[in-house]
C-alpha cells in the first residue's frame, strides 16, 4: 500500500522503524477507519489496527493489509506488545498529539525500545494530496462556492451574523457536507477588522464590510474559503482596501507552483500590501495546507520553508484589517499543480456590494 510505503520512507530519515499513531487524521490517512477510537501500529513489514469490541467490525472492512487486534483493558498492554511483536526498536509517535500522561504509561510498557517525536516530519505525512484526495477537497469546495451564491440572496440589512453562519451550515449539509470545517467566520462592520470573528448576535448595517471565511467537510476533507463584500455601496475608502487585497491575492496566486518555498509566495503579497502603506495590518500568514485537517503542511508564511511540490493543497488569504474601519479578507482553496495553481475556488473575486 503507497502510504503505508510513505511513512516508512519519512520514519527512516528520522532513524524510526515503526511508528503509533492515533491523531484522527494520521490514523484515517494511513488505515482507512472512520472511526473515532483506534490505534494505528505500523512495523518494518507489518502494520496493527488496534481498537475495542465498538470498532473490530468496521476495523475489519476498512483498515486493509492491517491486522485487526481487539483490546480490552488495559490497553496500553495491548499497544506494548504489538509493538514487540511487530519487532520495533525505534518508535516513532505524534509528539504534537499525544499526551505526557499516554507517553509515560507507553513508555513504562516497552522498556528499552526508544521513543523518537516526529517533529517536523509529522506535516510530511499527508502533505502531498492523491487523485482521489484531490477530488474531495474539490467537491467540498465546490459545495462552499454554491453555498456562497446562496448567501448572496439571504443577506440583507438587519440580518444577524449567526443566522448566516447558521444558514452557511444548513445549505453546505443540504448538499453533501457533513459539516463545517470550522466555525464560520462571519465578521461584518467594524467587527470585519478582527480576522477570526466568529459570527455575533450583531446585525448587518447598510454599508458594511462583510468578511465570510467557512468551509465544509466532505468524505473527511476540508475545504476553506473567505470572500469579503460591502452590504450596500462601498466608499472610496473600503474599494481602496479590497483592491490592494485582491491584488496581493491574485500575484500570490501565479506564484503558487512547485519549486517555490512558502516563505516566497507569501513575500509577494506581503509586499504588495506593505507597499500600499498597510504592512502592519495583515498580521497573519498568507495560507495554509488543507486536507483531513483544516490547518496542515505546508505553511504560506514568512516562517515557511517548505518548498512547494505538485499535488499539495494550500490557501492564499492576504487581508487588511484597521481597527475602527474593518477589514478585507480573500481567500482561494489552491492545489499546486505541474505549472502552476489549479484554483479550487471559483467564486468571483471582484467586489460585490449588495
Ligand atoms: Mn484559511
């Protein structure tokens, strides 16, 4: 199987001949299973799915070229003694993940066998996207463009930002999602300078900035997008801001191809934003990665060092936000393709006043 190839590929460049794993994405990412308990345990040549009496059926079905191992208590032995079954003597684990408690009992249980954190190579893990990862990420997409379009009609003055969080939702679940991927941010008015405002009891005013950053969750994968609009006719001022945003976006986005570093692409729009004189109010990184989680490699910031390669999937989202003003927020869903972006997000980016 080609990831259970790939993670033993990472697990040698940090000197690891087996690995735990239970994060939920790590765990559906290389076993296949659903589900919400269970213990991935991958040897040299074997690999162990390892859950309770809830699981071993759906375990069975899903988890393929696993062997299916059913524990009861106490678990940890379980763990312990596949792994000295499986023959590993260095083992990797999710140092972001598991906890100091789990470490020490685990630990405890398999004396001598060395525990080796995964650090970095922990975001190497799902970092490039296959066709049929691709496509979900595609699909959930597709549905927050549609549910975009749809918002377009519901908004109007005097509505509350959670009735459009709460109608985002429901339409993105009509059709296909099965969740949010996050809370929606639904910022409006002076709020909108706040870039991760979850939606208010406030309600819409005539003339206000509008940042929508959500997203859905279909077949496990995420997708994210933000579009900022001005609820009536924009001023001067708010036009001013979008436009030095949506330029930052769109070089950003032609900078977006294998062989470029995070830390490059985000350069781009940092300094078409400082230039404009508003360096200092896009506090955040420029995106990034999006797959069974909302937030993974590779990271879109001046921090990122991580050279793009083909088939990874990031965002673009400069924003500008003045306090007392608001702010301007766009982003695009974007895998990297042989030469160049290929734009999930499809919804308009010219500014749309309501
Ligand atoms: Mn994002």
């Amino acid at each position: 199987m080609e990831r259970l190839d790939r993670i033993r590929d990472i697990l040698k460049t940090i000197g690891a001949d087996g690995i735990i794993t239970y994060s939920p994405e790590n765990r559906r990412y290389l076993s296949g299973f659903t589900g919400t308990t269970g213990y991935v345990i991958i040897g040299k040549k074997q690999a162990g799915f390892i859950t309770d009496f809830r699981y071993t059926e759906q375990a069975a079905k899903q988890c393929k070229g696993y062997e299916i191992i059913k524990n009861e208590n106490p678990l940890i032995e379980y763990l312990a003694d596949t792994i000295k079954k499986y023959h590993i003597n260095n083992l990797a684990f999710e140092d972001d993940y598991m906890t100091v408690d789990f470490y020490e009992r685990l630990k405890e249980n398999i004396n001598g066998i060395k525990m080796i954190p995964l650090k970095e190579s922990s975001g190497e893990i799902r970092i490039i996207k296959d066709d049929e990862e691709l496509k979900n990420i595609a699909k959930a997409a597709e549905i927050a463009d549609l549910a975009f379009t749809h918002i377009l009609d519901y908004i109007k003055p005097g509505v509350a930002e959670l009735d459009i969080a709460l109608e985002l939702e429901y339409f993105m679940k009509k059709n296909g999602a099965s969740g949010n991927s996050f809370e929606p941010i639904i910022a409006s008015g002076q709020r909108s300078s706040m870039p991760h405002g979850v939606a208010s009891d406030k309600k819409i005013n005539n003339g206000d900035l509008l940042t929508m950053d959500f997203g859905c969750v279909y077949n496990g994968y995420c997708s994210d997008m933000t579009r900022t609009i001005v609820v009536g006719k924009a001023n001067e001022e708010q036009k001013k801001i979008y436009d030095i945003v949506l330029k930052a976006q769109n070089e950003a986005l032609l900078h977006i191809k294998p062989g470029v570093s995070g830390k490059d692409v985000d350069k781009v729009a940092r300094d078409i934003i400082s230039e404009a004189g508003f360096g200092d109010n896009f506090g955040h990184g420029l995106g990034h990665g999006v797959g069974l989680a909302i937030h993974e490699e590779p990271r879109l910031s001046p921090l990122g060092n991580r050279i793009l390669e083909k088939n990874m999937v990031v965002t673009d989202e400069p924003g500008i936000y003045i306090p007392g003003f608001g702010g301007v927020r766009i982003e695009d869903l974007v895998a990297v393709g042989e030469n160049g972006p290929i734009v999930f997000s499809k919804s308009p980016k010219e500014l749309i006043e309501l």
